[in-house]
C-alpha cells in the first residue's frame, strides 16, 4: 500500500504533519477527514519526493545534495534494523518501530515508503532499490541475498560491521591526513601575508637609499610585486587548473591513465592499492557469505574500487572466472592487486572457506594501510614544519640583509 505524506488543519485550527498508508490519494484525504483533519496538501512518498530531486541540474552540478543517511546513520539504521529483525519481530513491524524512531522528517519519510512498499507485498531489496542514492547496489545485492536465504537478520548484522568497519577505516585515513593538510594550510597563508604586505612595507625602508640590494632581498621584492600585481589572476588560474582537472579526470581514458600512475606513486600509490584491494576483499566476502553467486559478487565488489585501473582488473578477473579460472589465479594475473588477497583466495578455494579467507585479507590489508597513514603522517608533520621555518627564515633574510648592509656602511 503506497505511503503519503499529508499536512492538514485538526479542529483547533493546529497544523499537523505526518505519513500515512492508503490506496489513492483521494483515500488518504478520506481517512484524514474521518480523522476531523482537514488536510492541505497529499503528496505520495516516493523515491523523487524522499531523495529530494526536485531540483535534479542544480543537486547534480553540485554533487547530487544532501543524503538523507550519513554513513554513520545508515551504519546505525542497519545495526537497529538488524537487532529488531533477529529479534523475530516482522520486517514490517520493525520498519514500523524504525519510523517511529526516525530523527529527521525525511528518514522518517524514506523508512514510511519502505514500509509501505514491503506491505504492498515487495521485497524488501526492491523497496531499496526505488533509493538508489541511499542504498547502494552493493546494499540492496546483499540484503536481497538474505531475503533468498532466509537470514535477513543474520546478513542485516553482518553489513552493519561492514559499513562500520570501512567508516572507521576512512575516519583513521582522514585523522591521519587532517593535520598534515591543516599545517600546509596555516603556512600558505602565512607567506601569502609576510610576501604581499610585510616585505613590501620593509622595501618602502631602502626605497631611497642609492645602495644595491642584496640579491635575496630583490628576489623577494620581485616575488611580492607579482603577488600584488597578480595574485588574483594565479587565484583564478588556480581554479580554472582545478576545473579543467575534474572535467578531464571525467573522462574515463583519461582517468583510467590518471588512476595508473596514481598507483604507481612511491608511498601514496601503496596506500591507495592497500585501501582499494582491503574494499574489495570486504565486499566480495561479505557478499559471499550471504550467498551471492561468485560472478555476481565480484561484479558487484568491483563497483566499489574508486581507482579505475584496480577496477579494470577486476573486471578482466571476471571475465577470467567466467571462462573457469579460479578466482585466486584471476587475481593472481592482476599485479596491480597486492599478492594477499590472491593468496587468502586460494587458500580460501582450498578449504571452502573463502569468504572467511578474503575477510582476513581485507582484514590484514586495512591493518597495514592505517599503519602506512600513520607512518606516513608521522612523517611530514616534521617535514612541513621545517619546510614552513625554512620559508619564513628566507623572508626574514631578505628583511635583515639590507639593515645589516646599511648598518656596516653606517660603521
């Protein structure tokens, strides 16, 4: 039975919002007037209405707006809807209990259509598949795959660890890479000023003294001048270098080059396969685990890899097993992938455990990645600082020369 969002007037003269069930939307205003509401407006919860495309150039130019999930949200959604439904309450009733807890209008909005779509008798993976932009296909292939099997709780439970493994795993990336970025940040501004408005009111100082200036302090001057002169036209150039960036990087040759030799890199090329490969392991087994067909899953895990040269690899390693290669020998051929996960596979293969084998590798593969950010980050702090006392020792040279200069001919 379709959902509607209502807004109407209750005999007080109150406004009053909500979400209820019905056939039609004449039906739903029925049922508010057999409430005593006089309803305003009657708007069908749908996948345009709750993801908010209304405005679909404007959200797309600007990167498809707001989600209605975080990824801490859909993490903290999945561990709740996991607890209610291996609880052996309904999947209905739990969606029920899930609406009723929603935070914001919109979740509240998103989970009602749900509920509604599964009670009209759909399965629950094609109700989050109407939501493509908060449920991924990765989510809906694997929930679909626990309808089939009969352990949706079981499944719900373990996507839930994986959606907060990988956020913890980007978290302790992004915390690592925060405090390089904040001290590069800080030290280019920090030139900026000393160059456009510090050394410039120094110079005005010699401005009318005959003497030459030393060759440190002139290129400096020459550098300030430029700053002033054309700061905002290398701003501009700046931006337009980013702009054209993105739109090449949109082109999928292009980028395919780009992501190679990304991984070709000396540190940041390792952390980027180590990050990709440890993704990929924990999709693929977390898909085989709930049953997905071994093609269907690496199809679906190679969706996730962001590098496209790992991307196409996969893709050929599909193709490779389609023709009936072992997965481990497939991914064995890609040397892009780290010889881990190959090696997990085939034992994995081996025994007939394979999705616990590739969790372990994904396992092994984030362990050495936070460990590679870490060192990494480690690192350049010092390197940034001393990079950043550097700089400022030179401006302050430039500064100093002349005074010392004027001062020995003073003597």
């Amino acid at each position: 039975m379709p959902a509607y969002s209502f807004e109407a007037i209750d005999a007080s003269g109150q406004s009053r919002e909500g979400v209820l069930e019905a056939d039609t939307a004449r039906s739903a205003r029925s049922l508010l007037r057999a409430q005593a509401l006089i309803p305003l407006s009657v708007t069908p919860v749908g996948s345009s209405h709750v993801n908010g495309t209304g405005n679909g150039g404007l959200r797309r130019w600007l990167g498809g707006g707001a989600r209605i999930f975080s990824s801490t949200g859909l993490a903290v959604w999945t561990r709740q809807l996991a607890g209610l439904v291996s609880s052996g309450l309904p999947l209905e009733r739990a969606l029920t209990a899930l609406t009723d807890e929603a935070e914001t209008e919109p979740q509240r909005n998103l989970v009602a259509s749900l509920r509604a779509e599964v009670n009209a008798g759909s399965p629950f993976a094609r109700a989050l598949a109407a939501h493509p932009r908060e449920f991924s296909p990765i989510y809906t292939a694997v929930i679909g795959a626990g309808e089939q099997s009969g352990n949706l709780g079981l499944v719900l439970d373990r996507l839930a660890d994986d959606l907060e493994e990988r956020q913890a795993l980007q978290q302790k990336l992004i915390g690592a890479a925060l405090y390089p970025a904040i001290v590069t940040l800080v030290a280019i501004v920090i030139v900026i000023f000393l160059v456009s408005y510090v050394v410039p009111q120094v110079a005005q100082v010699f401005a009318g003294t005959k003497r030459s200036l030393p060759f440190l302090t002139t290129v400096m001057l020459s550098l300030s001048a430029a700053v002033r002169n054309y700061g905002w036209w290398m701003l501009g150039g700046v931006v337009f270098a980013a702009i054209a960036a993105r739109l090449a990087l949109a082109q999928e040759a292009f980028r395919l080059k780009f992501d190679a030799a990304w991984l070709r890199l000396p540190l940041v090329g390792k952390l980027a396969r180590g990050y990709n490969a440890a993704r990929f392991a924990s999709t693929l087994a977390m898909l085989a685990t709930a049953g997905v067909p071994i093609l269907r899953a690496l199809q679906a895990a190679s969706e996730t890899l962001g590098n496209r040269a790992m991307r196409a690899d996969a893709l050929d390693a599909l193709v490779l097993v389609r023709e009936g290669a072992p997965l481990a020998s497939a991914l064995a051929q890609k040397k892009r992938f780290p010889g881990l996960v190959s090696m997990f596979a085939r034992l994995g293969e081996q025994t007939g455990t394979l999705p616990l084998m590739l969790q372990r590798a994904a396992n092994q593969l984030g362990a050495e990645v936070q460990r590679r950010a870490m060192h990494l980050a480690t690192i350049l702090e010092p390197l940034l600082i001393v990079a950043m006392g550097g700089v400022v020792m030179l401006i302050v040279l430039a500064v100093m020369l002349p005074i010392i200069q004027l001062n020995q001919f003073v003597k």
